[in-house]
C-alpha cells in the first residue's frame, strides 16, 4: 500500500473527501516526523511506538574493493510493533498477497 491508497481506504472509511484525509494525513506525518526530528518517541497504542536511536560509527568494508572504510555515527529511526499490530499481522498468515 502506497500514500496514495492509504487516503482512498482512510476516506472511504471515515466517509470523507479524499482531499480532507490527504491533508490529515500528511499533518500526522508531518507530526511524527516533527517529533522525532526532536528526539521524541511517538507512540500509538496498540499500534507501535516510533523512536529515534543512535548508531556508533564503525569500521566497515567496501563490498567491491574490500577495502576497509569508516561508516559514520548517525541517528536513525525505529518502529517498534504494538501487541495488537502484531497479533493482526499474524492473524493473516494465511492469506495470500497481491
């Protein structure tokens, strides 16, 4: 599912115009995005929880050359599954995708 699809199944299930749900959504996006550009986790009961967490620079290897290079420190976004998230994707198994 792309952007574009999560605003049509949002619209239709909340029985409002697509272009009302495109702009929520891209205000909760924005949010998130904001919150986590301070250093904030961002949780959803139920859902998951957005962090932020640094990684330690380390020594790594060019996969053509092998030559060894130094990958820098940098901070990166995590999503952690809520019990609820979880238990609906393995509810799931089953079905085949698209």
């Amino acid at each position: 599912m792309n952007k574009a699809e999560m605003i049509e199944i949002v619209a239709t299930k909340a029985n409002a115009s697509k272009a009302a749900t495109a702009t929520i959504v891209g205000a909760a996006i924005e949010a998130i995005s904001d919150a986590l550009a301070k250093g904030e986790s961002v949780q959803f009961i139920g859902f998951g929880t957005f962090s932020v967490q640094e990684r330690q620079a380390r020594t790594g290897r060019n996969p053509q050359t092998g030559k060894e290079m130094k990958i820098p420190a940098k901070k990166v976004v995590r999503f952690k599954p809520g019990a609820a998230l979880s238990a609906s994707a393995n509810a799931t198994k089953g079905k085949k995708k698209k």
